[in-house]
C-alpha cells in the first residue's frame, strides 16, 4: 500500500470512499445530503493536510486528512478524519493511515493527536484508536443522531505524540 498527499486529481477517488459514510450517516457529524462538491471541499479543504493510501493498481482504498484542532494557543494538537472504502474495511487500511498521520503529525510538530468525535457505536473506529494509544478524555452524552440507534454518546479520543 502506498500513502501519498491527495492532489485535486484524486477528488471523485476521494468522494467515492467518503460519500458512503457521509450518506450512511453512522459516524461522521456531517450533512447526509451534502453534494459531492461540499463534501470533497471540506475534506480536502486548504487548512488541512489530505492523503490517499493507494493499491498497488492505484486504486484509492482510503483518505486521511489532519488538521490543526484549534487555532491559537490550540495549534500544537493536531485532529484528523479518516474514511475506508467499503471494499477494503478488515484490510488493515485504517490502521495504516493512522500510523501514517501520527507520524505525519510528529513531523508537522504537533505535539498530541485528538479526536473530537468519535461516534461511541462506532465500535471499529474506538478499538483501532485505543490499540493505536488513544484515551478516551470525554464523553459527550447522546450529542450525536445515530440514523438508526438514535442519540448515542460522542467520544473525545486524545494522545500525545
């Protein structure tokens, strides 16, 4: 598997990997009906660092952006956001672009990685952070709408770098 920066060439890749979990409605707090264009410019948006983890046939199997978390005296933690292909989930890719972003992280000189949430059903996403040294350092009580479990808690996932 090959993870490299995402290039605009790579944006119907890219939507084809998150529009699933964006229209799912299961673990991002994003628009379920947010146009293809939206949700691309918000992925890849010029704040944020953009990356595809690739086959060796080139097909895109995953994205990862980070971000700083917050401006100011927040900037040295950084935040991320991370969708499979629906073909490749059980593959490890996740993982790998997760080892890839704290290093990318490390390099960029942030010095803490936090997710701010982290959908508690999402019961893949939080036993891959925590395996990946993630803590859980909050929970937002049914703080999100769960298409089809209803209000369910929120984490708020942290490590340092």
């Amino acid at each position: 598997m090959i993870i490299r920066p995402a290039t605009a060439g790579d944006a119907a890749a890219i939507w084809t990997v998150i529009g699933p979990a964006i229209r799912g409605g299961e673990v991002f707090a994003l628009d379920r009906g947010m146009s293809e264009a939206a949700a691309v410019a918000h992925w890849m948006a010029a704040h944020k660092q953009t990356f595809v983890a690739m086959d060796e046939r080139s097909d895109v199997l995953g994205t990862y952006y980070i971000q700083p978390n917050q401006a100011g005296g927040g900037r040295h933690v950084a935040n991320a956001g991370y969708a499979t292909a629906e073909h490749a989930t059980g593959r490890g890719i996740a993982r790998a672009m997760c080892a890839h972003s704290l290093d990318r992280a490390r390099a960029s000189g942030y010095r803490a990685m936090q997710f701010n949430f982290v959908v508690s059903t999402n019961e893949p996403a939080v036993r891959l952070w925590t395996a990946m040294g993630f803590e859980v350092v909050g929970r937002l009580p049914k703080a999100f709408e769960h298409p089809r479990l209803g209000f369910v808690d929120a984490l708020v996932m942290s490590r340092d770098l």
